[in-house]
C-alpha cells in the first residue's frame, strides 16, 4: 500500500510538473480576455435565439474551443518555421478565393463561402492571415525606403483584396487596407507618406461631399510630397494628378462600382431616420437596444429588443447591442477597456519580438482585430455606416473564431520566444 501511495504521488507529481510548464508559457492576458469575452458572447448569442426556431448558440463555445486548441498549438511553433511556408499558404489562399468565386455559396446577396463536409467555410477570413504573414516576410526583406518600394507589397495585398471585394465584401476588404498601412508605417514607412497614401479616399470624401474644400486639401498634399518625397517637382506633379483623377472620376465609382445596397449604408448611417423600415433600420433597432440598456442593462438573456428580435442579423455583426441593452453601459465599457488592454498586449508582444518578422505579424494581427472592433462598434452606435464587419470574439462565425485563435496563436508563440529588452517601433531606422 506505501508503495502504491508513494507510486501515486510520484505519477501526481509528475502531472503537476507537466502542468505548470505548460501554464508557465501560456499569456494568461492574450488568452484570458478573449476567452471571457467568448463565455459572455455564447449567453448573449442564445439570448437572440429565444424566439427562433433553432438554437445553435452553443456551437460559438464549441468553435472556439477548437480554436484555442489550434492556437495554443500554434504558440509552440517557431515563427520562422511557418514563414518558411508564407508563399505555399499564401497560394492556396488565394485559389480558395478564385474557388469561392466560381462555385462558391451565396447568402444575403454575396458569394463568400465553400461548402466543405456540410460547413460553410469563409476562406476570405483565412486570407487576411495569410496576408499579414507574405506581408511581414515581404516588409522585413525589403523594407520601404524609397516610394518605388511601395510597389511590391502593394501588389502582393491588391490580388487578395480584389477578389474579396469583388465577393463583393467590402467590410473585409478594408480590413486588407487598414493592415497594409500599418504595417507599412511600422516597417518603417515615413508617416508623411502614409497620409499621401490614404490621401485619395480622402479626396474621393471630400469631392462627393464639399467639393469647395479640394482648393485647400489639393495644395496641402502637394505641400506633403514637398517636402516628404526625394524627387519633389515628380512627386508635387504625380500627387496632384491623383488627386484631381479621384476627384473626378468619384462619381463614377459611385454609381458603377459600389452596389445599391453599399451605396445606401454609406449615406443612410448619418441620417436612419430618412428610411426607418428599409436601409435605416438595423442603425436605428441597433442604437434604441443599445440605449434602453442604460447604465446597468437589463441582465443577460433579459433583453426585451434581443428577445423579439427586432435588430437582423443580431447574433454576428449587431452582437454589441445585444451587449448594450442586457450589461448596460458598465458591460459595453467593460468590453471596450478589454480590448484596448488586448491591443495593448500585443503591441507590447511587438515592441519585444526577436526579429522584425515576428514584430510585423503581431503588428498586423493587432491591426486586423482592432479596426473590426473600432468599425463594428461604431457601426452599431450610429457613428459609422453598415460595413458587415464582424466583432472579434463576439460575432457568432466559424471562420472568424478559428482565424482569430489561429493570430492569437502566431502572437503568442512569438511572446514566448521574444526577449526582455523592449525593441523601438515605428521608424526605427
């Protein structure tokens, strides 16, 4: 009996061991917030399927769990052994999206997944992973030291762009945007030259909306490739030409290349009111259910609004206002403070990488996740139009949730291989 005893306590011992070295390389805080935030998502979810005829709330904690799985794997590869393979996924990435487009599924108007075995996958989520990945081996290569540098990665993003676009997705293809500039602007991309970059949408904006400000905002980007750009009368004389180019061909664009319905939420988010039953109507549900929460809510799976579901399509991309009316203001604010502390983590993750590969993904991977929040959330408050965008983490979706563990997987791997000493960020040369 003491040798069983002391046999028990020996394998007890040994389980323990194994344990802690496990926990000790898992970031409690680059997994925890995530994980909470999914347990709060899953109530919230089945919250909005009180009235439905079907309930498959549960699959969200199910979906994620296989996630995590995968992405704890993940945190144990090495970085630079899944760079070796960045143009191999990178290809099949974009098969997969040349596949979508040809025998791809169509709902809700837009052709953006594959069946596959009785799932729907998106493989437009997988791509703006794969994306960050070329992007960092790219950017860390070649970094952009002359404006004709700017060729390469650019190209790289606009073939995965376009055909996102063309799904059409135009919520996902800006995440490609957001991502490209920033890890442009991280690898070490004058900031000057950012603005000249995101100057033509600006002058689209401007020139549908108060064409008398393009006297002023014409000569201010001239000014900036002044006094930014090594070849100034070029630089002066090619910025105009795109300026004056997208100022003139905006109304084009706008009645050729944006559908109805993308048309209609790019203006009705400042104005719902002016069709409460067609365009404006997810805006104006999404902002009384999210007012009617008040400070505190009306508790989880309590919500008048989610229970009648008066908002569509509640359960993926208006998930926040189910947050809003049933945990009130201190849940919203609770939620938001969670993921500035997770963008936080990963800039810090960034800032001690070993390399400047792994520095760029992180970068990349917090740039993805957190312009989809900022979209999402300002769309369903009313300060920003209806973009399909999802939230991180809360948003019911397959695809999405094993995308996101999978970056957080590639982050995490590359806390645990990262030095102490604080690398410099942007600009570092």
């Amino acid at each position: 009996m003491l040798s069983l005893g002391g046999g028990n306590r020996s394998l007890f011992a040994r389980r323990e061991r194994t344990r802690r070295r496990f926990l000790a390389g898992v970031d409690l805080l680059l997994w925890g917030i995530p994980l909470a935030m999914i347990a709060v998502a899953g109530i919230l979810i089945a919250s909005t399927q009180r009235q439905a005829d079907y309930a498959d709330w549960y699959q969200h904690w199910i979906t994620a769990a296989v996630g995590l799985g995968i992405g704890l794997l993940l945190a144990r590869l090495p970085l630079d052994r899944l760079a070796r393979w960045q143009w191999p996924i990178f290809a099949v990435t974009v098969v997969s999206l040349v596949a979508v487009r040809v025998a791809g599924t169509t709902a809700l108007g837009a052709q953006r997944w594959i069946s596959i075995g009785g799932f729907n996958v998106q493989p437009s989520e997988f791509a703006k992973l794969a994306a960050i990945v070329l992007l960092a081996g790219v950017l860390a290569r070649h970094p952009v030291e002359r404006p004709v540098d700017l060729v390469r990665p650019t190209a790289l993003i606009s073939l995965p762009w376009l055909l996102v676009f063309i799904q059409p997705d135009l919520g996902t293809s800006l995440v490609f945007g957001a991502v490209l500039l920033v890890m442009l602007f991280w690898s070490g991309m004058p900031g000057a030259w950012l603005l000249l970059l995101l100057s033509p949408l600006a002058t689209a904006i401007v020139a549908g909306t108060l064409p008398w400000a393009l006297l002023i905002w014409i000569p201010f980007t001239a000014w900036l490739a002044w006094t930014s750009l090594p070849w100034k009368r070029v630089g002066v004389a090619i910025v105009a030409g795109v300026q004056g180019l997208f100022a003139a061909i905006t109304p084009w664009l706008w009645l050729t290349v944006l559908q109805d319905y993308q048309r209609e939420r790019l203006v009705l988010f400042l104005d719902p009111a002016q069709d409460p039953l067609g365009g404006g109507y997810h805006l104006l549900q999404s902002t009384v259910g999210i007012g009617s929460g008040q400070l505190w809510g009306t508790g989880l799976m309590r919500g008048s609004l989610t229970k009648l579901r008066f908002i569509p399509e509640q359960h993926t991309d208006f998930i926040f206002s189910a947050l809003g009316e049933e945990t009130g203001f201190v849940g919203s604010v609770l939620v938001v403070a969670g993921f500035a502390a997770l963008a936080w983590r990963l800039l810090q993750i960034a800032g001690r990488a070993g390399s400047d590969v792994e520095s760029l993904v992180v970068v990349g991977v917090g740039t993805m996740l957190m312009f989809q929040v900022v979209v999402n959330i300002n769309m369903t408050i009313g300060l920003g139009p209806v973009t399909g965008i999802p939230l991180p983490f809360l948003s019911y979706g397959r695809s999405a949730m094993l995308m996101n563990f999978m970056a957080l997987g590639l982050c995490a791997s590359v806390a645990r291989r990262g030095g102490g000493l604080p690398r410099p960020g942007p600009n570092r040369r």
